[in-house]
C-alpha cells in the first residue's frame, strides 16, 4: 500500500476545518487539525502523533464524519 499525505478542508459559512495527515522528519506519522473563523485570524492547531499511517487514516474518517454530522462541506482533497 502506497502510503501519502493527506489534506482535507471543510468549512460551512463562518467556519474552516483542515486536516493532514503527514510524516514527521523522523517518519511518525502526524495529524495535524487546524480549524478557526473564515475570514479572521482566530483559530487553533493541534498535532497528534499516530502510531501508524492505518490510526491516521481512522482520525481521518472519524473527523470527516463529525465535521459533515455538523454542517461542513467538503471542499478539498
């Protein structure tokens, strides 16, 4: 299996909410979630170290759930 780095972005009409999955400079695997108002400056990050690509792919699908369970769209990936 081919492993890349994901992004993914939703946002509804105030809100953004991205995600990477990414490897660090030693090769762990990191997902990053950065979220915040459109069209301001306010907002958070948090980085979360996987144990693998597999964990990161699952945060993955389980965000994207919660972010369409709440009003976002999907606009990139």
């Amino acid at each position: 299996m081919a492993q890349h780095w994901q992004h993914h972005r939703w946002h509804n009409a105030t809100r953004y909410y991205d995600v990477y999955l990414h490897q660090d400079l030693w090769g762990t695997w990191v997902l990053t979630q950065a979220w915040g108002g459109r069209g301001t400056h306010l907002g958070r990050v948090r980085h979360c170290a996987c144990a693998d690509y597999a964990e990161g792919l699952a945060w993955l699908e389980k965000i994207g759930r919660r972010r369409v369970q709440r009003g976002y769209n999907l606009v990139d990936r």
